[in-house]
C-alpha cells in the first residue's frame, strides 16, 4: 500500500487531503510543521509527500524541498501552491518537485496528479542530481489564473528536453517571453538565442538570414555568411511568425528539422547544427493545413510541444497583478510609488485588451507618465479609455476589482470567491461546486475552513 505525508499549516488542509487520500486506498501521514514533518519522514518510509509552499514557520516549502531531496532523494515531492510568477513554478521543478497543485483544490486534479507520480518509475538519482540550479529573474510572465498555472506546468516540463516547442496565442500576449524563458533555464542556456520575425522579411532575404550564402550566390552576396542556424549552433532558434513562412522555405526548414543541417544559398555541402526549435504564431496552424497554406508534416515536426498563452480577456483576474508587476518595474527604475485608483482599475479590468499583455504594459507606461500625483486615475489612461465609465461596468466585474484589488493573501482570496459564488447561486451548494469545480464535500470544508456559514438553498 503507498504512503504519504502531507504538510501543511493548516489542519482543516491537512485532514481534506488525508480523507480523499485514504478514500483512495492510500496510507496517509500529517503533519503541520516543518520539524515534525523531518521528524516523521525520517522514521518512517514514504513513496510520496504533499507539502504547501507557503509554510507559516522559519522554513519554507521550497526549503523543506531541499531538505528532504538530500535526505528522501528517491521519495517524490508534490506542492501545494498559490504561485503568481512562472519563475516560482519552475523553480520548484527544478529543486526537484515532482509536479504542484493549486488551490482552491480540484479534486480530480489532484488524485491525478498524485496517482501519476506513485504510477511513474522514479528517475534514476544520477539524471536529478544533473538538473540546473540558476538564479531567476522577473519576466512579465505573471498571473495566478487556472490557465496561468497550467502553462506555467507545461513550461515547467518542457524545459530539460530539447524537443521543438511551438508557442501560440495572439499578439502581444508573450510568446517571446516564453521562449526566451525555455531557453535561459534549459542546458542550452550558455549559448545563443537567436530570434527571427518570418513575416518581417521577404522570402528570398529570409532564406539568406536563416540559412546563410555563399560569395557570388547573389547580387550583393559579396562574402560566405553564416545563417541564423549556424549561429544559433547549439543553442536556440526563435522562428516567430512562422506561420507566415512562404511553402518553398517550409521545405527547406522540414529538411533542416529531418536532417539537422543546413545548406547555405548558393552552397552545396550541407552543414550540421544542433539547434533548438521554438517557433510561434497567432494564426491557427492547424486550420492552415487543412487549407493547403502550411504543410502538414512541417506542422507536426514543430509541434511535438504546443503551448498555448492566453488572451488577456481570458484571465482578467490577472490584471491587477501584472499591472501591480509593471508599477513595480517601474518604481525600480524612477524610485516614485504609484498605486491604482479602485475606478480606474475597474475601467482597466472590463476593457477587452485586443492588443494583451503588450497592450497593458503601454497602458500602464503612459498612466505613469501622465499621473500628477502618487494615484493613478481614470484621466491618466490613453484617452480610447475615458468612455468607460466606471457605472457602466457590470456588477460582477466591479465585484471581481474588489476582490483582488488589495492583493490579498490567496487564502483571503479564496475565502472572497467562496462567498461570491454562493451569493451569485443564492447558497445553491450544487451549482457552487459545478462553477468551482469541485465536488460537494470540497465545498463544505472550504466553507468550514473559512467559518462561512452555507444558507439551505433549494436544489
């Protein structure tokens, strides 16, 4: 029978998680300290433990994951999390995290989360003790958002291989973002990222930026020159756009995929690269076959690993964090404290952002710029905002303000949603686990773990 510890601070966490364990079939252990969880894990012999991160004791969850990866190295570790930044999930893969679960808890999610890594066959020491331990730095990579988490996994593992990567999602959402952050963390870290706009340049110029010439093979070639895969040799290429590449450079870039060399224009003697393929678009490449406009089996070489960002308007919980991220950039340059005023933060959490995170960033640049005083206002944004008006917001959406607007702690956060959505259901206990996503008894021990009382509803 397997065997698991759960750690966390709090004993109504700590009990939810053994019950639906043992309803399982599993042995189950807690504890809600640091030093009784050494303790206890030491004496006794675990196939995997579930720990929070945020430990309210002189150690941490990540810490404690050092500890017990040089004590337990063969026992696998899952935490329990409330990440907002892509470099706190990674960092916890790579100091050795099995995977992480986010709260508020899916059941489901969780039970497979915690069956894959008793199912899995534990890497041998020697591959784990190989892995990077790098210093991370702020990307705009931010968001606690359930999408937000899910790409932050998906990255998370994608990020070791060397497996072609292809990123899509619309402009300015960050798909450079992400492929410079798989780049900076993986073993290829310590060689070049080379990036190319594919729709930027005329076919006959890209084929000679990617693939190099040689002297005389043109007007103008008056000298060999290396291409942008000969320069990005064993590191990593960005092909943005690349769905904007003509069918005759498709060709060429499957061959260079197939093959792992490259012909220079002009040239006849091919040469090797070893290159990481990250490519990108904001067209749907999938439609683009089916329509004759991509070939089909360069679309399967590039997407051994598709990640999908998403629209802003699809995370709009996310706003007050990266807005909260961008003020904060900038007070590191200018040393001057901005915040947000409530009426201006719902104007920017009902605009649609049709140009993302992108679009955001400018936005908040230009409040900055323009704010007389420490508060931005509604007249400091760009002037296409001055129509939307604080009154014509939807209620739920000025609900949403108020509920992340003063950044609270994530289980404050959780306690907000808890009654939000009751309020929206009229207590209706059902419908409430249906939009959270999880199952009744989940429900009540949320509500009991927040002293919220659950009005009789009918059902």
């Amino acid at each position: 029978m397997k065997r698991i510890l759960v750690i966390d601070d709090d004993l109504e966490t700590c009990r939810f998680l053994s019950e639906i364990f043992t309803d399982e079939g599993w042995t189950v252990e807690s504890a809600q300290t640091p030093a009784r969880a050494l303790t206890v894990a030491r004496g006794s012999n675990f196939d995997l433990i579930v720990s929070d991160i945020n430990l309210n004791a002189e150690i941490d969850g990540l810490a404690l994951l050092r500890t017990f990866k040089q004590e337990l190295p063969n026992t696998d570790i899952i935490l329990i999390t409330g990440f907002g930044t892509l470099e706190k999930a990674v960092e916890s893969v790579q100091e050795g995290a099995f995977d992480f679960i986010s709260k508020p808890f899916n059941v489901q999610e969780v039970i497979q989360t915690v069956r894959r890594a008793l199912d899995q066959q534990k890497a041998a020491p020697a591959a784990r003790e190989g892995q990077q331990q790098i210093s991370l730095e702020h990307s705009a990579m931010v968001g606690r958002s359930r999408k937000m988490i899910e790409l932050y996994r998906e990255i998370a593992r994608v990020i070791p291989s060397s497996s072609t990567v292809l990123v899509m999602g619309e402009s300015g959402t960050g798909k450079e973002v992400v492929a410079r952050f798989i780049h900076q963390r993986s073993p290829r870290s310590k060689n070049a990222f080379v990036a190319v706009n594919c729709g930027a340049l005329t076919e006959t110029l890209l084929e000679s930026e990617l693939f190099g010439h040689m002297k005389g093979s043109f007007t103008g070639a008056i000298a060999d020159k290396k291409g942008l895969f000969e320069e990005a040799d064993d590191g990593t290429i960005f092909l943005d756009e690349v769905g904007e590449m003509s069918p005759a450079l498709q060709v060429k870039l499957l061959r260079t995929l197939q093959e792992g060399e490259v012909r220079r224009v002009g040239g006849n003697r091919p040469i090797k690269v070893s290159v990481r393929v990250i490519a990108a678009t904001n067209r749907n490449l999938e439609q683009e076959v089916k329509e004759k406009r991509f070939r089909e089996d360069l679309y399967y070489r590039l997407s051994v690993v598709t990640l999908v960002v998403p629209p802003l308007r699809e995370r709009r919980e996310d706003i007050p964090l990266l807005a909260a991220h961008f003020i904060e950039q900038s007070f590191q340059r200018t040393h001057v404290r901005r915040t947000i005023a409530d009426d201006t933060m719902t104007i920017l959490m009902a605009y649609d952002w049709p140009g993302n995170v992108r679009e955001l960033e400018n936005t908040i640049e230009h409040a900055l710029l323009y704010a007389r005083g420490n508060v931005i206002t509604p007249a400091d944004l760009p002037e296409k905002f001055w129509s939307l008006k604080p009154a014509k917001i939807p209620k739920a959406q000025n609900k949403l303000v108020e509920m992340f607007q003063d950044l609270p702690s994530l289980d404050e956060l959780e306690r907000r949603y808890l009654i939000y959505v009751l309020e929206s259901v009229r207590g209706n206990r059902t419908r409430a686990a249906e939009i959270m996503q999880i199952d009744r008894r989940t429900l009540y021990r949320m509500a009991e773990r927040h002293g919220i009382r659950m009005e009789e509803a009918d059902e």
